[in-house]
C-alpha cells in the first residue's frame, strides 16, 4: 500500500519511474492516473499534508470526468479524498515534508535531490526517467529549469472568502453588480460558499492577513458572519500567464506550474487535470515502450493553444464582469440575460461551462483524411448512455471503453470490421454501436453496445458506417472509413504506437536504471 509519509523522505521507491512534485489536486491525479496504469511513482510535497481548502465549487462536466477517472466523485475537500484514493495503488508512493533541490538533466534519466523541508538530514539523490512539476505558481521545478512565463498580472487585489454555515444552496454562480465592490458568490454545498471581492486600494495588500472588520464589512449585504464561520480568507492579485513551454528534456509542467489565469472563467483547476490526463497516458505508453519520444513532444503542442484560448478568455470575462463602471454593468446584464434565453447562454452562464473550443490539430490525431476534416477529432469523445451486452446493463460509455486505446464502429459491417482489423490502428478495445439492435452481443472479440437513451444517436448517428478511433485520454484521434484505416495506421507510426495490453497485467519497465544515493549537499541547480 502507498505510504502517507507524512514523516517526511524515509526511503524513497528505489525504482520509481515518475517523480511528480506537489500534491495539489493536479500532482494527486497525475499520480493516480500514473499508478492506475502500473507506473511506479514517488509523489512528494513540501508541506506536512495537503490542504484542506474547498476546490472548484462550480466544476465543469469534463473536471468530473477526470475525477471519474481517477476515482472521485465529489469536489469539497479534493485533495484529501485524492490521497485517500492513492493509498489503493500499490505503485504509488507519497512523501511529505519533502523538498526538492535540484535537478540534473541526462541522457537517459533525471537526478533530482531530495530532502527534509526543515532541513538537518542529508538531500537524497534519486534517478528517475521523468520529473512531473506540479508545484503550483511558485514551481521549484520550473524555476530549476529556468523556463520563463509570459502574460501580464492584474494590479487589482482580490479577496477569496470560504465561509461555513452558509445559506446559500443555488447550483451555479453569481456575479453582483457593485460598483465599490464587485463581488462574485459560488455556493459550495454543504453549508460552504465563497465569496470573491475586488478591493479598493489601500483596503489590503496582496499576502496580507485582512481584518476581520474588513470580511465583516463585505458579507454584510449577503449574509451575517462570525468569525468561526470563516473557513479560510486571503488578499491576492490574479495572473494571466503561460510558460514559454510545457517540456524541458525529461521534465514537464502542469497546473499552475505552467500557466495561471484569473478565476473568471472557473477554469484554472479543470485546465491543470487536463494537462494531467493529456500528459500521463503518453508518459505510460513511452515507459512500457509501447510509444516513443514524439509522443511526449505532443503534450506542449496540442495543450499550448487550449491553455492559451482560456487565459485569453478568462481576462476577458474578468474586464467584463469585474466592471466598476455602472453603465458598462448594465449593458452586461442586459447582455447576459439576452444570452440565457438562448441554449448557449445557458450552457455558459447557467451552467459556468466557459471552457472555449481549442480542438486538438497538431499532435497524436489525424485531423484530415482526403481533404475531409471531422469536427469530431481533435474532442473529447460524447459521454451517452448505453446499453451493453444482452443483458441490456445501462452504464456510460467510458466504462465501455476501458483505459486504453479504443475502437468505436458505428453501424459498421462485419467486412469494414474485418478489413480495419486486418490494417487499422492500435486498439485494445473494440466496441461495436449498433443503431437498430435493441439487444446487443459481444462477438468476436468486440463489445456490443446499443444506444440507451437517445444520446449515442444524437453523438453519433451522422457518423453511420464509420470508425472513431478513441485515445486513452478519451480525445478522439480519427474519424474514418474501412478504406481509410491503413492511412491512419501510417500517420500515427511516428509515435510507435503497438496494441496495448492491459497495463494493470503488465507492470511498466523503466528503461533506465534509477538510483538513490545520499548525497552530502545539492548542486547549486544548474542543469547539464
């Protein structure tokens, strides 16, 4: 079982394959999602425990697929029910009061020293093939690689109010129209709720411990507070910025460590679990050798425009919302009351869905076959029920898919099946939707789907007669015909792609020999 390590370094995993630095909610999923798939890890955090702070009171619907994935169900307290959930992964290894020093680049493998915060012991020299920087805005590992962020900071101080025993039990956010104080409220169920406040100058510095008059004096128009009912306040400025990239060698950014945006878009956290989910599927496949190294280069480029189209969004909704000046917020809610009577409003107000489209166009997809581009690739796959087998068992078509590769035929014919097995791309799973068999069968090796509810035939049904091929990250890499199948074999070879086994039956292999040794002191951080 994974150890808590709430002791600090001790003995690290001699053999670890992954070191991820910082047990925030991004460095927890990575983990997971790294150990999920028989990758042995070394998590380590200098704190003595992770945080207790709520986290994305508003999540999006793809923020809770990826909890799915790593066995999460409820956002209040994340951190705590992610480290729960790591102590089920036997190659999974927590280690807090644990800081890191320094960082060597090789050939082959990274050397990251390791030690107690407090300090008094030796730092401990550990080797392993890659190094995950998941130490939020003031990243150690980002900054020992000397990568660079580029944006701008926001002047204006914010203060974030997390406070019990609230009223508030509304199922979306609101934004208030206050001129002195813009103000927006999140409900987080549970009796919790945050409250965000634009200040005045002079009323708090950013890092300032603000009074309590002060919170006092702010919630008044929302609701009477005491102090135990303040769960947690703090002044900040917000940021907009993006690393100058994502990989250096054999380390990689995410979450904060790489990007940061203001809140207005509720996309910060999602943004990060992303880069976790996109990131640690390709690092599996490069361990078990089932990828090789392009791969990897696929993370930078297919996450850098996504992150961008956020932040840039995020600053706009902030000018907007934000606004002190009264006719300027009046022409926002006229604006926004027009666009909650339309189904996108409502899907981006109602519901704080604001992430904006930034399909995947460049990396491990096959945008355009023959000059034909499916809006399809590049998304994330629909998420429909279905019903399986003849038992007719209603589930979601993630559980269909299972973690690795997949092949969803949609009304295809036994011939299509049969000449894209023969040709097509790596996949180990095959799923065949059928749209006029109420009553589906598992043959031939494929798993027989049916459509539950209407939603596989809203999902799908234009794409009758063709292939989707689905990623393990559920990004749709392909959509083809039969007689496409070999081109897209072609394209991917680049990454080295091979039918996956089960990566739970076949434990990861480094392909470097990693090493612990206790070293007398660090180098000075300069890599070579």
């Amino acid at each position: 079982m994974a150890s808590s390590g709430r002791r600090g370094l001790r003995d690290p995993c001699a053999h670890s394959q992954v070191l991820v630095v910082g047990a925030g909610p991004v460095g927890l999923t990575a983990a997971h999602l790294l150990g999920s798939a028989g990758v042995r890890v070394l998590l380590v955090e200098r704190n003595a425990d992770v945080g207790d702070d709520a986290e994305a009171v508003t999540p999006d619907d793809e923020y809770l697929r990826i909890l799915q994935r790593a066995g999460v169900n409820e956002a209040i307290h994340l951190e705590r029910v992610l480290l729960a959930a790591l102590a089920q992964l036997p190659t999974v290894e927590t280690s807090f009061d644990t800081r890191l020093f320094s960082l060597q680049q090789r050939t082959d493998r990274v050397r990251a020293w390791l030690g107690p915060t407090a300090g008094g012991q030796a730092a401990a020299a550990l080797d392993v093939p890659y190094v995950l920087g998941c130490d939020g805005d003031r990243s150690s590992v980002r900054e020992l690689l000397g990568i660079p962020m580029q944006g701008r900071s926001c002047p204006d101080v914010w203060l974030v109010v997390d406070t019990l025993d609230d009223p508030h039990d509304q199922a979306y956010g609101m934004r208030h129209r206050n001129p002195r104080h813009p103000a927006v409220v999140v409900p987080g169920g549970g009796g919790r709720c945050r409250y965000e406040f634009r200040l005045r100058p002079g009323e708090c510095a950013p890092g300032a411990s603000p009074p309590f008059t002060l919170v006092r004096e702010l919630l008044r128009p929302y609701r009477e507070i005491s102090v135990p009912q303040v769960e947690r306040v703090v002044a900040s400025t917000s940021h907009a910025l993006l690393a100058d990239r994502l990989r250096e060698g054999r380390c990689f950014l995410l979450g904060n460590a790489a990007h940061m945006m203001p809140p207005f878009a509720g996309q910060g956290l999602s943004s990060g679990l992303q880069d976790a989910v996109n990131l640690c599927w390709k690092v599996a496949e490069v361990l078990t050798g089932r990828a090789g190294d392009p791969l990897l280069d696929t993370y930078d480029t297919e996450r850098r425009p996504s992150l961008q189209a956020v932040v840039e969004r995020s600053v706009r909704l902030g000018d907007v919302a934000m606004t002190t000046s009264t006719a300027r917020a009046r022409l926002r809610d006229l604006c926004v009351r027009t666009a909650l009577r339309t189904s996108w409003g409502n899907r981006c107000f109602g519901e704080m869905r604001c992430r904006p489209d930034a399909p995947v166009r460049i990396g491990a997809v096959v945008p355009s076959l023959r000059g034909r581009t499916d809006p399809l690739v590049g998304t994330a796959l629909p998420l429909p029920m279905v019903l399986h087998g003849t038992a007719r068992r209603i589930t979601r078509l993630d559980k269909v898919l299972g973690p690795g590769w997949s092949l969803l035929g949609a009304g295809v014919s036994e011939d299509d099946w049969a000449t894209v097995e023969e040709a097509g791309p790596p996949a180990d799973r095959r799923v065949d939707l059928a749209f006029d068999d109420p009553a589906p069968r598992d043959t031939s090796g494929r798993i027989g789907i049916a459509d539950a509810d209407g939603g596989a035939h809203a999902a799908f049904s234009r794409l009758t007669e063709r292939f989707i091929l689905v990623r393990p990250d559920r990004l749709v890499a392909a959509v083809f015909d039969a007689e496409d199948a070999e081109g897209v074999t072609l394209h991917l070879e680049r990454f080295a792609l091979q039918p996956l086994p089960n990566p739970l039956d076949t434990p990861a292999t480094s392909t470097a020999a990693p090493v612990l040794a206790a070293v007398s002191s660090p180098p000075s951080g300069e890599l070579s």
